[in-house]
C-alpha cells in the first residue's frame, strides 16, 4: 500500500506511464494504417503464407577486393577529374543523405584501402550508405528486431510482385463489383514466379551478393521489393524500344544497379548508369559482383572497341555524351528528389542525347524538404524546359503513388 504522502508522486508516475503508453499505442496505429496503405490488394481472412530472411552477413573473397579495388581506383579519377564531386553544394534531398548516411563509406575510399572498401561492399545493405538507395542501417535494425515488419515488409514484396504478375498477364485483375476478390495474395510465390518466367522469356536470378539485405524468399532468391520495381521497368523499356536489338539506354539515378541487371536479361547491353559519384561505387560494385563475365566499364576504364557494354558514370559526364546516342532515358524515384536546377540541366542534355523517349516513372507528392523545399514534380520540370511531347500518363502499375509518364523528344 503506498503511504499517503507518496500518493501524488504515485498518480504523476502512473500518469506519465499512461501518456507514453498512449502515445506509443497512437504511434503504432500510424505506423500500421502507413504500412496498410502500401499493400494495394485485397486479402480476406489470415495474412498470406509467407517466407522472409535477412542476408547473412558476407566476408570479402579475392573477387570481392579486387572488384573493389576497380570500384576506388575510378571513384578517385572521378575526384581528381572533378573535384567538387566529393562535396555536394546545392540544397536536395541527396545532399541531405550524403551529409547525414555517406560519411562512412566516403572515409573508407579516401584511405584507399581495397579490403575494407570490400567489406563494406558487401554487406552494403546494412550500412548507411544505401538508405534512400536499397535497404541501409534503418530498415536492416527494424528488420533484424521485429517478426511484425519482416511480415509487413515480406508482404509489400509480395503485393508487388502480384501487381506484376497482373499487369503482364499472368494474374487476372481482381473486381470488387464481382467475381473472385481478395484472393491473388494467396497464390503461391514460387508457382507465381514460374509463370512470370514463361510469360516474360527470361529467367529471373536474384543475386546473392548483399549481406544484409532483408526479403522475400522464393525459388529465384531472396526478392527485395525494388527487384520488383527494377524488373518492370526493365519490361517497360523492352516493350518501348520495339524489341530492337541494337537499343541504347540511359538511366539517370540507378540506384544499385538493378534495373541494368534486369534489362541485360532481356538482352539490353548497351547501356549507361549517371549517378553521384558515391553512388557509382555502389553500383559499379553490384553490376560487377552479379554479372561475371559481363562488359561492365566503370568511369576511366576502356570500353569496348564496338561500344555495348553497361557503363557506369558520374552525372556530369552525360555533357559528354554524343548527340542523339540514346533510344530512351529512364528516370525512376529520382527526379522529384533532386535540386531543380540540375533536373532541368539533366532535361536539357537528355533532349540533345535521346533519339526518341523520356521514360519517368516518380511520385507527385511535393514532399516537404528542409525549412522551405519541397520535392519536385517531374512534369512540370519538363514543361518549364521545354522539347517533350508527352505521349501517356497513368498510375505506375507496382507500385502505388508514383506516376508512369512517356515523353518523346520534339
């Protein structure tokens, strides 16, 4: 029994206790109603049966240092070419990254030391480096520590992967108006993806190269929901380029590499990653990793004497870049993140380079960025430059939010 004269200090205690209770019990809620509004099908009954695990973490082979050696020897002819790469000035969402996430991985390529740069590669997905890009330390913690959001996370995968499924033709679209409803989550992934595979005339592979990384597990490897994203617009741009064989393809902001990954699956070789310098190095080191034997040409190296081969490069060198070279220029999650005055510096020198399309697929939700920014909306961008014609526009198909746009170059 608490004495009376403890009773007061008692009730504030408990009273504290209740309000963080509460706040935690609102937060949640939140956080459950944002991870519900992600997930766009339907499931009646019992969650889907689903598989998830987290990469083990990976100790640097010969191959992983020497890939890494190539990955610092051009990160540092980028430096000396172009000093100011090392040390972003205008005020965008990847400055924000670079200054809080990138201060680990810019110190171990300064030391120049291939072994640790390796080490680092390869468990990038649990590092700084790659939030905003993959997975990074953020979502590798909350991964590691809660079965709840390896189950939401393993299911946004699989929602997705559904969606492509649909959109290909494997699945039937769903009508809540009649007809079966809630059920295309239920089916089973590896029978799913089999189909997929007949359907698409490609094998798809996840590469097992990134310790850390958190996923669905399946018959082609532990799927991460932007293999999904990365995989339809690969499809995209084969089904936009008329199946030509000679196609060549620009993509401004990579992320890791993966939609390159998946075009050279649909028989795209002759292609070009611009990105960050330090975002380079991630992608140079995936492409690499997960293509042996591919013609894979990091900034400096020599490329091949007939030209085809994936290139890797920093975003100020699409100035170098011929006229007309390029079939189609994709930008995916990028643009909207990125300071406007290099959106339409990019903009201007993708109509100088591009014979044909501006593929776009970016979300539209002019999101607060410091005290007085806001990300960008990629078509009006494109209006204010000028020379686009806009041919379609609707809802991306895998993913909710974001708009598909095609532009042909005037």
């Amino acid at each position: 029994m608490i004495p009376k004269w403890g009773q007061p200090v008692a009730r504030r205690a408990l009273g504290a206790i209740r309000a963080m209770l509460d706040r935690f019990g609102i937060a949640a809620a939140q956080e459950r109603g944002y991870r519900r509004r992600l997930v766009t099908h339907a499931f009646s009954g019992s969650i889907p049966r689903i598989r998830t695990s987290i990469a083990r973490e990976r100790e640097p082979t010969d191959v992983d240092i020497g890939i890494a050696t190539r990955v610092l020897d051009a990160w540092h002819r980028v430096i000396k070419a172009y000093p100011a790469a090392s040390n972003q000035l205008v005020d965008d969402v990847w400055t924000g990254l670079a200054r809080h996430y990138h201060g680990e991985l810019l110190a171990l390529l300064e030391k120049r030391n291939p072994r640790a740069v390796a080490e680092y590669l390869c468990n990038m997905s649990r590092h700084d480096a790659t939030v905003g890009i993959t997975q990074g330390s953020i979502e590798f913690r909350k991964a590691s520590a809660s079965g709840h959001y390896r189950q939401w996370g393993g299911l946004l995968v699989l929602d997705r992967l559904v969606a492509l499924a649909e959109i290909v033709g494997v699945l039937r679209v769903e009508n809540p108006e009649q007809g079966r409803w809630a059920q295309n989550l239920h089916v089973d992934i590896d029978e799913l993806i089999g189909k997929l595979e007949a359907t698409l005339g490609i094998e798809i592979v996840v590469p097992d190269i990134e310790g850390g990384l958190f996923g669905l597990d399946s018959k082609s490897g532990r799927i991460h929901f932007r293999d999904v994203t990365a995989l339809y617009a690969a499809w995209r741009i084969r089904a936009l380029t008329d199946r030509r064989e000679a196609v060549s393809i620009c993509e401004i902001g990579g992320g890791i590499g993966r939609v390159a990954y998946y075009c050279a699956k649909f028989g795209i070789d002759n292609y070009v990653i611009y990105d960050l310098p330090l975002v380079n190095v991630l992608q140079g080191y995936f492409l690499v990793r997960a293509m042996p034997g591919a013609r894979i040409v990091l900034y400096g190296e020599q490329r091949p004497a007939d030209g085809r081969a994936i290139r890797v490069l920093p975003g100020w060198a699409l100035s170098d870049a011929p006229p007309k070279a390029f079939d189609l220029v994709l930008n995916q999650d990028s643009f909207p993140e990125i300071d406007s005055s290099a959106v339409q510096a990019y903009l201007r020198e993708i109509r100088r380079t591009t014979r044909a399309h501006l593929l776009s697929i970016n979300h539209e939700a002019e999101t607060p960025i410091g005290e007085s920014g806001k990300h960008l909306v990629v078509s009006n961008v494109i209006e204010e430059v000028g020379g686009f014609d806009r041919i379609y526009r609707f809802p991306c198909w895998v993913r909710a939010g974001y708009m598909e746009e095609l532009y042909k170059v005037s």
